[in-house]
C-alpha cells in the first residue's frame, strides 16, 4: 500500500466514525465490532496479516486473535517471524480507558 493509499484509508476510517459517532460511542457497540469495522482494518493498512492470506502456520503467523471471552489473554499478539512484538488489547469506544488502564496496573 502506497503512502498515498494508507492515507486515504485512515481518512476512511475517520470519516466513518464521525459519520455514526453517536452509535459507535454506545454502549450497544460491542469490542467485537469495533475490532472488525476500525482495529482490523488499521492494522491491515499497516501492512500486517490479520486474516492470515499467506497462510503460515499457527505458530509463525502475524497476528493471532482471540475470540470471544477471554481472561487475562490480549487481543492481538503481533509477531514477526515467529516471535511476538507486541499485544493489543481492544476496548469498545464507550470503555472508558483511564479505568481500563488504572485496572491492568492494579
């Protein structure tokens, strides 16, 4: 993706917010779905894997998400070659943060 493209993405995905911020900003919008309308598609214009197109195996892939419920597992484990860069733990935009973060320091 050229620079050029990964800005008009970005841009799409700003605009689409503003469009129905006040439903994105519910409490009826779930961390599912903003995982699948904004996250992924941030990180795919980024230039990472998340739907595995490559098709490397379980243990090499880019991205490995979780699904549904789970405790104390992040969200998105990035990885490069094998060997984990960083996690991403999502949240639905009506989560308030500041509480979010006091909590995984407690």
């Amino acid at each position: 993706m050229s620079k050029e493209e990964f800005k008009e993405k970005i841009i799409s995905l700003i605009n689409k917010f503003e469009k129905d911020k006040n439903h994105y900003l519910s409490k009826e919008y779930l961390e599912a779905q903003v995982r699948e309308d904004f996250i992924n598609p941030l990180f795919e214009a980024l230039g990472w894997d998340i739907e595995n197109r490559k098709g490397l195996s379980p243990f090499d892939r880019e991205v490995i998400l979780e699904k549904g419920e789970t405790t104390g597992k992040p969200d998105y484990n990035f990885s490069i070659n094998g060997s984990t860069k960083f996690f991403v733990e999502a949240k639905a935009p009506s989560v308030a943060l500041i509480i979010v973060l006091l909590m995984m320091f407690i």
